[in-house]
C-alpha cells in the first residue's frame, strides 16, 4: 500500500463509530478467512498460517471487548461462538483443511449481516426521538449495541 492509502485508511478508522468499526472488523475477517481458504487450496501454508491468524486475532478483539453489564447471556453466547470459531481455525490450520474455515466465514458473513440489520434499525429507532428532543439527527451519545463492543 502506498502512503495514500494507509492516510485514507487511518482516516475511515480514526472517524468511525464504534458501530461502523465493529462492521469494518467483520468485513476484515470475512476477507481474511477468503484469503486463508485461497491459501489452503493453492497449497500454501505460510499464507494459510498467516491468513487463519489474522482472523483468529479478529475473534480475539471481538470476545476481549464483549461488555458482560450490558447483556450478560447475548456476551456469553457471542463470547463461546467466537471461541468455536476459534477452535475451528485452530484446527484448519493443523490439518491444512478448508472446510472449518469455510464454516467460519459464513458464520461471520451472517454475524455481519445481523449486525449491521441491528443498528440500522436501532438507528431508525433513534431518529423520532432525536427530533423531538431537538438532538440534531447523528449527534448522539447512546451507545446502540455496547453489549458487542
């Protein structure tokens, strides 16, 4: 990457909500498991290796910053599908296997997707009361799904 990009891309991460970084994550490890199943067709096991580690660090961010207060069981449940996930890449890796990783990429495609359904419509949720509270719509300081964060 040049220095433009990586400006660009400090940029879109530096002016992100917290919302938009969480989907920006998912968008990365979906990616990252593509590139880690490529790598295990192509027989390449340094970008296997290195691939199924990029996600499984992604994993890790998104089970260390689960918020327990928020929502006690939807922390629990996100926390063990990341550890499955995990435990699924862990073993793609030792047996240079796609399958697992093809697995995880679709469950993370689907958390995406879910995701991003979720604070759309908590957004739209949002927006009546703003106006009639007079907050200028996007200037707000709820925090719409802490418990994943």
């Amino acid at each position: 990457m040049n220095g433009y990009t990586n400006n660009y891309l400090a940029n879109q991460v530096n002016t992100a909500s917290p919302e938009q970084l969480m989907l920006m994550l998912y968008d990365g490890a979906v990616r990252f498991a593509s590139l880690a199943i490529k790598a295990i067709t192509d027989d390449t096991p340094d970008k296997r290796s290195y691939f199924i580690n990029k996600t499984y660090a992604i994993l890790s961010e998104f089970a260390a910053t689960l918020d327990h207060n928020q929502d006690a069981q939807l922390a629990e449940n996100l926390d063990a599908l990341y550890s499955y996930m995990q435990q699924q890449l862990m073993e793609a890796n030792l047996k240079n296997n796609a399958a697992p990783v093809i697995e995880v990429k679709k469950m993370l495609s689907d958390l995406r997707q879910t995701w991003a359904q979720a604070i759309e419509m908590n957004k739209k949720e949002k927006q009546p009361t703003q106006a009639a509270e007079g907050t200028p719509e996007g200037k707000s300081d709820y925090k719409p799904l802490a418990a994943a964060m």
